[in-house]
C-alpha cells in the first residue's frame, strides 16, 4: 500500500510524526514514524482512532441549517453561503463588523489557521478573544523569569538524576515522555511526583506529595527555605545568573518548613527530604503541568518553582531544567514569545480584541458600542470547554446569528443557526509546529473530503468572492481552492527557511532553524537585567504583583478569613485523561470502550461523610451550576477533593464547566478554572 508521511495537528505536547497507509482512496493504517525521535515509541489510543473519526457515520458532511422547530436540515453550499453573507452585511451595515465575534480554538494547529484572521480584516474588522484556556499564566510566568519560553529536547530527559512532574501525569496526558523518564529512572534518577491525586505517573515515584490544591507556590517557597538553610544554593551560579537572589533570599525566610506544612496540608517530612534531594542530586529536572497554573495564584506559583531551579544552578545543563513550553519551533510567527498573548482593547481600529476567553459568557454579554450580535465558531467547542458554561449559554442565545464549523454535532455545534462541515487532518495539507520538541512537520494531504466538506480556507475564498472582492483583494491573504494554491501559499511562508521545503517535510519531520537541544546553554537570557530575574519588575508593572513571587491563597481556597468553605468544602479537581484531548474524540466507538460516562471520585472518608458508596447517584454542585453522577470512590485522591475528567459534553452526561468559574489567572489572562468548590449529596436514583 501507498504510504505517506503526516503529523497529528491536535493540541497536544506530543504532536506525533505518522506513517499513513492509504488504498484505494482510503485511510488503511496508522504507524509512528520513526525520525522523530520525541515520538517514535508508537501512536496513542487516540492517534489510532483517526480512521474511525475519518469515516465515522456521525460525521457532519453538509451545511446543516437550523429550522423554525429546532431542528437541523441540510443546506447546499449555494444556500449556507447566501445566508452568510446576508447576515454579515446586515450586521456589518446596522452595527458594525465588530458585532460579530470571531472565535477560534485550539482544537488544531496549522499555519493555514490564519486565514479565518484575514478574512475579517477583509470583510473590515470584528472582534476576538484575548488570552487562552490552557497556558498563558505558566508562558507568562517563564517569560518573566527566564525571557523566553523553551527547555531542552524531550529525549534529553534521560539525563536527568532528578525528576519532578509537578502537577502533570506524564503517563496519561504525554506518554512518549515516560519513555525518557523510565531510560532515567533505569540509569539511577529519582522521581518525584506532586499531585493531589495518585496517578499512573506516581505508581513509578521514588516520593508522591499531595498538597492542598492551589497550594503549590507556597510549597516551593518553602523548599527554597531549606536549600538556603541548609547552604544548598549554588552560590556562584547566582552571582553570574540571578537577579534578585538576596530579595528573594527574605522573602522565603517566613515560609518555614511548618508554616508550608501546615498551608499546603503535606508532612514536614515530605518538605525536608524533596528539599534535600534538590540540594544534592544533580542534573535535575521540574516538568510542570498545565493545571495548576489554572489558578488565580498560578503565575506567581510557576514563577516559584522556576527559582528552585535558578537557585540550584539546574538551568542551561543537559539532563537539567524547567519543562513547560518549547516554542522553538514557532519560527513562522511575527511574534515568537507575545506578552501575554494579547492584551484587551489592542488598537487596531478594525479588530477589536476585548472579550476574555476565561470570561467569555460574561464578557460577551456585556460588550456594547456595538453589542454583539453574531458569532462565528471553529476548532473549538466553548460551550463544553469555556468557564461558566451557563453563561457562555446564555451569552449564545442572546445573538442574532451563530455559525460553527465543526466535524461533529458538539454541544456548541448545537446551539448553531448554520453548522458548516470541517475538513479532518488528511484532507489538506498544512505546516505545524509543536510545543514539547522542536521539529516542524508537513500535516499532508492523503484523502479527499468526504460528502460536501470544504477546508475552511475554501469557505473563506467563496465567501470573499460573494462579497465582492477580487483575486488581488484575496492575494497572500486568502488562498484559492485546490491543492496547487495550498502549497504555493504555505511555500511562502517557508521561503526564508532554505533547509525547511515542502519536498523535505514530505519525507519527515524538520527540526527548528536554531534549535537548541539544552535550552539556555549560553547562559543568555532575554529579560530586562540579562539574568534569570526572581525579582521582576516587569511582572509589578504588567500584572500588579509583587516582583517577588511570594504565595497568595487563591481565590476559592477557604483558607481566608474564616479557615474554612462550610458552603462548599470539596476542591474540584477537572483533569485530562488519555482518552480524549479536552472535548475530542470521546464521541468514538474505540474511545466510547474505554470511557463510557463519566463519573466523579471521592476519597472514602468523603464518601463516608455522605452516606455515598460506589454507584450511587450523586449531585456535585455549586452557586454557578451542577453535575449528576454515579460515584466512585478513590483512596489514591487526597481527601477533600473530588475529580471529574474534562471534556464530557452535555449530551454525554454534563461538562465539568457547569460549576467553574469565569475568572483570569494573576498573570497571562489565562482561564482560572480549576479555582473552584463543591460540594456533593447523594440523590435518588430516578429509574
């Protein structure tokens, strides 16, 4: 059979390299692809699912218009188009083109995302969404400490004598990372793992510390309390490196090996011998997650962590380091490391950026001059994934015109007027990077859309057509239909890469122009002082925290004023799970195998508490929603939380997102969602 090489475009750290197999106009089998070395270990449960998600009969294949019952019909392209174009022009005469929303996820990566922007431009404006739901606290955090957001090549972990996954398992969300960590672990290292709950990473720990959640800033900072009394710190790495040791040096003297014992509800024990590890074993490594940064202590938290590793001198040495983002290979980008993303009322004068996407229900309901009235939706499912989902609910019922492309009926999907059917990654062609290695990859065109399905860059190129504008309107901005234009468009944006070809990204994955395998080896950092800064006047000036990253409680923590959240003790704990990326995929059969519904776990002293045992009906509730599901008690889960993996639709049995909050982390306008209480009873059994 043909084979052919492509990439897996989803939001995820691995962003695998793939052999595809295709007969007769058909996908026949999925392979890892062996150069690139970050994934070469196999495809995930995920990955292999690709045929099925390629052909599944609940694929969206048309224009489908919602009717005066409710119900979907389905349209002919002629139509859908007609109805586009009526409705933006009326808007864009009546209000202005700001009074549609342009909305985009992350749903895929791909140079070829920007021509839904180039679009709006053209059409003369609309607004958007600033800041992120997944990292921008930790990216914030990073680039404030160490100028730029990179680390050292995945397989470098091998060399590390010290491991910490802080608030990330590794062996669910980032498989072909474990692999370098075993490769360590056989040569000798150490493993630690913080988490709240006992995961699959934590089975392979040498330590598991389970802290309040949210807690985790103050923790740090009591590590670093005992490395410095203990004279752990490596003194003449930080007179060459660190700004602003001696400051910080004070700030962590009040966090004493109790008082962070008695904050983060963790033994003293567990403090003195991590802090002990840190000072004596080197190279060491800190892999963060992206969960707790989903606080709104976070940024200052990951700010405190990455001291730890300045302080040691474990940064810009193989086997060493902070691993949280590598942008290494965002090469294509205007802006490689943007502060923060982008910040609220960018001036533009045609794109208004003002709608938070951490608080998307609130913000869109309250935007004025002009008042939003339509929304346009794609690689992203915000009624499912967003905080507050009864306000994002709320805010989508309250427009005018709602479109979403989209390959399934998704939660969002189905509160559309017009739901126009999306290409899958093997039906174009397009460039992506990743944010774990640093190669770039071709995401390469293997089969022809199914049914009526049109790339999105073609829905953009019919529609500027309707509207008026000419070949040289859409020239550079907008591609035409048809391969040839699709290559000839991203081989522009290549050009003055003479290594990376489309002929060569054919054949396989390309690492980074400039890539570096140790991260900061040169010792050069990007911010103000040269140095690594633990004392950031710049995060005073942008976010109004203290330039030291001292602790505060979060927003939920029920540990201010009164030591205690009687209306709502639980911590809510909303992790990935290796089954689905965010709200894909669950919707597959293979998938479907593995995870049928979801469920919340307690520990059984909370159980207990609640006359709760496993299978009973339970209602997990909130001021800001609730969640009815069976139980399941965990005694690997810390007591007083209780988790729910995200990503469940509402029609699967209710997003997690009924109970969060719509609020920012302290830094990066990042979603602080996972700052949030319950509590749980049980209910009857309605059958």
């Amino acid at each position: 059979m043909p084979e052919f090489v492509t990439a897996c475009p989803r939001n995820c750290y691995s962003t695998c390299s793939m052999r595809v197999s295709v007969r007769d106009g058909r996908l026949r089998m999925i392979e890892p692809h062996e150069e690139n070395k970050a994934t070469s270990g196999g495809i995930c449960l995920k990955g292999l699912s690709y045929i099925e998600r390629v052909y599944s009969p609940d694929r969206i294949l048309n224009p489908l218009h919602r009717t005066a019952s409710g119900s979907f019909e389905k349209i002919d392209w002629e139509d859908a188009l007609n109805l586009i174009c009526k409705n933006i022009i009326r808007l864009k005469n009546e209000y202005g083109p700001q009074s549609i929303l342009y909305y985009t996820g992350s749903g895929t990566k791909g140079l070829l995302n920007a021509v839904g922007m180039n679009f709006w431009r053209l059409f003369g404006g609309c607004t958007t969404t600033y800041g992120d739901l997944c990292w921008p606290a930790g990216l914030e955090a990073t680039r404030l400490t160490l100028g730029e957001n990179k680390h050292n090549a995945p397989w470098d972990l091998e060399n590390a004598r010290l491991i910490i996954f802080w608030g990330k398992n590794a062996a669910e969300t980032n498989i072909h990372q474990m692999v370098f960590a075993d490769r360590a672990l056989q040569n000798g290292a150490k493993l630690v793992v913080i988490d709240p709950r006992r995961t699959q990473t934590a089975e392979r720990a040498h330590l598991l510390i389970q802290p309040r959640p949210g807690t985790d800033g103050a923790l740090a900072l009591g590590l670093a309390n005992v490395l410095i009394h203990d004279e752990k710190p490596d003194i003449s790495f930080i007179s060459r490196h660190v700004h602003g040791f001696t400051a910080f040096k004070k700030l962590v003297g009040k966090y004493t090996v109790q008082k962070v014992s008695e904050i983060c509800g963790v033994s003293p024990d567990a403090i003195i011998q991590l802090a002990e590890w840190l000072g004596e074993i080197k190279p060491s490594t800190i892999n963060a997650g992206f969960g707790m940064q989903r606080f709104t202590n976070s940024g200052q938290t990951m700010r405190a962590m990455i001291a730890l590793l300045a302080i040691t001198g474990n940064i810009g040495k193989p086997g060493a380091g902070w691993m949280f983002a590598n942008l290494q290979s965002a090469v294509f980008d205007v802006v490689k490391d943007p502060i923060a993303f982008y910040p609220p009322q960018q001036p533009d004068g045609v794109v208004r950026v003002s709608v938070s996407t951490a608080k998307l229900g609130p913000d869109m309901r309250a935007q004025s001059e002009p008042p939003l009235k339509m929304i346009w939706v794609e690689r992203g499912n915000p009624v499912t994934q967003n905080p507050e989902t009864n306000m994002v609910l709320k805010a989508f019922r309250q427009l005018d015109f709602r479109v979403v492309v989209d390959q399934f009926m998704t939660d969002t999907a189905r509160e559309a007027d017009l739901i126009l059917p999306a290409k899958s990654m093997f039906e174009q062609s397009d460039i992506i990077g990743a944010y774990w290695h640093s190669y770039i990859q071709l995401k390469q065109k293997l089969i022809d859309p199914p049914g009526e399905v049109k790339p999105e860059t073609e829905i953009y190129y019919l529609l500027a057509k309707k509207l008026g504008f000419s070949e040289a309107d859409c020239k550079d901005k907008i591609p035409a239909p048809g391969d040839a234009s699709i290559e000839s468009w991203l081989q522009e944006r290549i050009l003055r890469f003479p290594d990376i070809t489309l002929d060569r990204l054919r054949e396989g994955p390309v690492e980074a122009p400039g890539h570096e395998a140790v991260a900061f080896a040169d010792l050069k950092f990007q911010t103000p002082s040269g140095k690594i800064e633990l004392y950031s006047e710049q995060a005073a000036r942008l976010w109004s925290v203290d330039p030291l990253p001292d602790y505060r409680e979060s927003a939920e923590s029920g540990k201010r004023a009164t030591g205690k959240n009687d209306k709502y003790p639980l911590y809510f704990l909303t992790p990935n799970t290796k089954n689905r990326i965010h709200s894909q995929f669950n919707n597959l059969q293979l998938i479907r195998r593995y995870s049928e519904k979801p469920e919340i776990l307690l520990h059984p002293v909370d159980a207990a508490a609640r006359g709760i045992s496993n299978g009973n009906p339970v209602r997990v509730f909130n001021d800001r929603g609730e969640l009815r599901l069976p139980a399941k008690t965990d005694a690997g889960l810390r007591p007083g939380c209780v988790l729910v993996t995200n990503g469940w639709w509402i029609s699967e049995g209710g997003t997690v997102n009924f109970l969060s909050a719509a609020r920012e982390t302290d830094m990066g306008y990042g979603a602080a969602f996972h700052d949030n209480r319950v509590e749980v009873e049980k209910t009857i059994n309605d059958k």
